[in-house]
C-alpha cells in the first residue's frame, strides 16, 4: 500500500531451494502508480433560510473530483431524513468528473409543513483506477413559517342607527405580514 502519490517501482526477490534456480533466488519487477479521488463539495451544509410553505427556492453548490489522476464515474445521489421528501436534485447529475472538474448541483426546496426542515444528500462515486466507493454527505436545512394574520383596527363602531338611515361604511385592512406572503 502506497503511503504518497506517485510512480513506484521496485524489486521483489524470492528465495528458492529449487535447484533449477540459479542462486537460490528469483527477482520480479514490481512498478505500479499511486492515485486518490476525492468528491468534494464547496460547501457541507446547504441553508435554504426561511420559506413561505408551498413555495420553492433553489440553491447550488459545486461538487469537485479534487483528487490525482483517477476519475470519478457512476455518480448518483440520494436523499433521506425527516425531510427529504420536500428537497430534490433538480439539474442532472454527471455521470463522470474528471481529476480536477466540478459540476455544478441544483437543489429544490418546497416546503410542505411548517418548522425546520432537515434532509441529507449523499453524493456517491466510483474511482476508475482502483474501482473503490466513495461518497460525501451534505445537510440540507430551511425553514417554513405558518401564515400570519393581521387587521389595522380591532374594532368597528356603527353607533345607534335607525333602520331607515343610509348605510354608514367602515375599513378594515386585512394583511398577511407572514415570511415571503405565506
């Protein structure tokens, strides 16, 4: 197992009592090249903040083969938690970055019940060289607030009126201070 990057090579020398073997040893070359990916993100957790629910808001973020000379392929993702039914991967997902390419991630948030919502995505990948998984894991968060109510008066007063008089009109503003109109 190599313990650095790089192009390797060496000698491997078996002992033998064989009397065919000249020696009593036989030498194999050995050489052999030492590689990563790695499946990084530009960023562990995604924030959404705070959404009306029924709306839906967008984030991205880059994720980034930043490993040497070993391509990553078979990329999916997958959602779980609590609440992973409220976010989705909406851009396509590349099927292979190279060493050195990132990709940019599109994730939709459409909150259907009010309070946190928390949800992982999990990005998993294959190295091309050594046929090893690898993923990454990041938190998605938002919020979604209940509507809100609000009137500019708390009471409306007519006074005495007779039946015959002429109908008296009042206002009233009726508003929705909720988070982004929910």
């Amino acid at each position: 197992t190599p313990e650095q990057l790089g192009d390797f090579a060496g000698t491997l020398t078996l002992a033998s009592n064989d009397p065919m073997v000249v020696g009593g040893t036989k030498n194999v070359s050995v050489t052999g090249t030492a590689v990563t990916s790695n499946l990084s993100a530009t960023q562990s957790t995604v924030d959404f903040g705070t959404v009306a629910n029924g709306s839906v808001t967008t984030e991205t973020l880059s994720i980034e083969n930043n490993g040497t000379q070993a391509n990553l392929t078979d990329i999916a993702t997958n959602l779980t938690g609590t609440s992973s039914e409220q976010y989705s991967v909406t851009s396509s997902v590349p099927s292979k970055l190279e060493t050195d390419e990132s990709q940019t991630l599109t994730i939709e948030f459409t909150p259907t019940a009010t309070g946190e919502q928390t949800a992982a995505l999990r990005i998993n990948a294959t190295d091309n060289v050594t046929a090893t998984e690898t993923n990454l894991t990041l938190t998605l968060t938002g919020e979604s607030s209940p509507p809100a109510v609000a009137v500019n008066r708390s009471q409306l007063s007519f006074g005495s009126q007779s039946v015959t008089d002429a109908n008296e009109t009042q206002g009233i503003e009726v508003t929705n201070p909720g988070v982004n109109g929910t």
